[in-house]
C-alpha cells in the first residue's frame, strides 16, 4: 500500500462515444422522470461501456495502463482521479459485454510477457476470479435475498442527506466528494466504498439492509447479488461473521494513509474531540465503544479494543458523537 494517494498520474479511460440508442433512453428517461419517477443522482455522458467494443477496448487499456500498478496500489484514493488503478469492467461483466476470463487471460498473459508484475496480475484475478465469484455463490448459498443484516427496532435509518447524494451539504472532504462522485458517476471504485461510505455507515450504526438498497439503487453495477455480502457481511460484519471475521473499521488515519483526502479538509484526522476533531476518526472510537462487548474475545479486535481502554476522554468523544448523531458531518 503506498501513501496518500500516491502514484504515477495516468491517461483517462477511452470514453463511450454515445449513439442514438443513448439518445432514445436520455428522452425515456427524461419523460418517466416528467411524470413523477424519481431518480438519484445527475444526468451525464456515459462513462461505462455498453457495447461489446467499448468493453474490449476498456479492458486492453486497463491492461496496457492501470494494471502494472494495481498490486501496490489498489487501496489508493485520489480525489482528482476516479479511477486511479482500477479497471472499471465490472459494468461490462455484470451486463455480459465481457466474461470474466476474457481479463483474466489478458492480465495473465501481460505478467508473462513481463509488462505487469506477479503482485498486480495476482491481486487482480483475485478479485475477479477469487471474491467476485465467491460474493455470487454465497448470495445463493445464504438464500438469495434474504433480509440479512437487519437490526432491532432503533437502530438509526440512512439519513436523507445521504440517500439524495447531497454532497454539498457535508464538510468531511472524503465523504462528500466520494458522495459527489457517485452522484455524478453512479460509481466510485471499491477503496471509496468500504473506507469512505460503508465506514462511515458502519460508524453511525446505519441499518445494513438499507445501504445494501441504497448502493443497490445508486450504482451502475450495484446488483442485488454483489450489493448483500459485499455490504452486509464485510464492512458492517452484520451476517453476522459468516463472512468474515472482524467488521471492516477504520479511523482517519487509515483515510490520510491511502488518500489525498485529509489535506485541505476542515477536520483534523489526528484529533478525535471539539470542533476540528475528525468524524472518522472520533466515530471509530465511538463505534467501538458501542460494539465493545459484542466484539469482545475476538482476537482480531483485541488491540483496538485495548487501545480503547487507553483513551482517557472516551465518554466525550462518545457523547460528541452521539450529539452529531444524523446530521451531516
Ligand atoms: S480529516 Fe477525517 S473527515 Fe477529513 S478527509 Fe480525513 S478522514 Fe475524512
């Protein structure tokens, strides 16, 4: 993993040229949206391709460009670059532009010809070959929607706020420019979505089976399938550990590890109380504090929870951020 949104800056992904059929969902979707459908997120140019073509030439420029760098980097977050070292061909799989194999042999073969090293071309075909099918057979497994992760009546719903994408209405930069990017790109690459917006869920104690709907509802390739262990058996670990074995949390300063975020935020990663004090970092502290007894005499919790015992100011942090409670931080 390399710093801070570390790495070599690179050409964008080719862009879909968009054609008449684009046009004739543009105008239904326009007109359904007239008479009172409502849908999240802003209209654009297509970014992700809808042709077998498009997904052939995203997938060789990913393997000439992003792939050599994927293995070390594949945490990075930049805020000036949505896809960084990511593929972004997880739409054309989903949609069946493109079997999984047809990356992976190409990935394979780049490692051979020695253009990519072992640690990107494993990392990736662990990704498509090892989780992306593993997510698949256990959502059959578990029964296919099944209303995995709910929580006792109490526990907080997703706040509007977050629901409508209202990134302008948040402070924390890494949550709203991850917010505004999937407003305008229906996508965010998968670094975003477990440190930035599940964390931060995760934190809050929001309902899993309701961010299981929401990244259902608001990305390209939010399918059922993918969207129910992805979201409720990593991050918030509420299957609760058939999954995994520990819930996926982090504070601030893994975000200012793996992100350009932190710098130029108005909150502080290192500080966890008053106003400066990072939501991330003073909602891990918090979360845990709550999760404390269920989590006990899980070995890979134990020195989080050690190090919580050590926090002399625990009971303001956990009052300061139940007193943030829904509002947007
Ligand atoms: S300081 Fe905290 S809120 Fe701000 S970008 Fe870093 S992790 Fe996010």
């Amino acid at each position: 993993m390399t710093p801070s949104g570390s790495g070599p800056d690179l050409p964008p992904p080719p862009a879909p040229v968009e054609d008449d059929i684009d046009a004739e969902v543009r105008d239904d979707l326009n007109r359904w949206q007239s008479e009172g459908i409502e849908f999240v997120g802003r209209d654009g140019p297509r970014l992700f391709p809808a042709t077998r073509r498009e997904a052939v030439d995203r997938r060789d420029h990913f393997i000439a460009h992003r792939l050599p760098f994927y293995g070390a980097r594949e945490e990075t977050i930049r805020a000036t670059d949505p896809w960084v070292f990511h593929s972004g061909l997880s739409t054309s799989f989903n949609l069946g532009l493109l079997h999984p194999l047809e990356a992976v042999r190409p990935a394979e073969a780049a490692y051979r010809a020695g253009s990519a090293p072992l640690s990107s071309v494993e990392g990736f075909v662990c990704g498509i070959l090892g989780w992306r099918d593993y997510i698949w057979h256990l959502y059959w497994y578990l029964e296919a929607g099944s209303p995995a992760g709910r929580r006792p009546r109490g526990t907080p719903t997703v706040p509007p706020w977050f629901t409508r994408l209202d990134a302008d209405a948040v402070r924390a930069r890494c949550l709203s420019d991850t917010l505004a990017q999937v407003r305008d790109r229906g996508w965010v690459h998968h670094a975003q979505r477990l440190m930035v917006l599940a964390n931060y869920a995760l934190h809050r104690g929001w309902r899993p089976s309701e961010m299981v709907d929401w990244f259902h509802r608001s990305f390209v390739d939010g399918f059922e399938w993918a969207m129910v262990g992805n979201v409720v058996g990593m991050t918030p670990y509420a299957d609760p550990g058939t999954m995994t074995t520990k819930p996926y949390a982090a504070g601030g300063a893994h975000l200012d590890k793996v992100s350009d975020y932190c710098t130029g935020c108005r909150y502080d990663f290192t500080k966890r109380r008053g106003p400066d004090a990072c939501p991330f970092t003073a909602g891990y502290w918090a979360f845990l504090d709550r999760a404390r007894e269920r989590l006990h005499g899980n070995v890979r919790m134990t020195r989080a929870l050690r190090q919580l015992d050590r926090i002399p100011d625990l009971p303001d942090v956990v009052a300061q951020e139940r007193e943030r409670g829904q509002t947007p931080p």
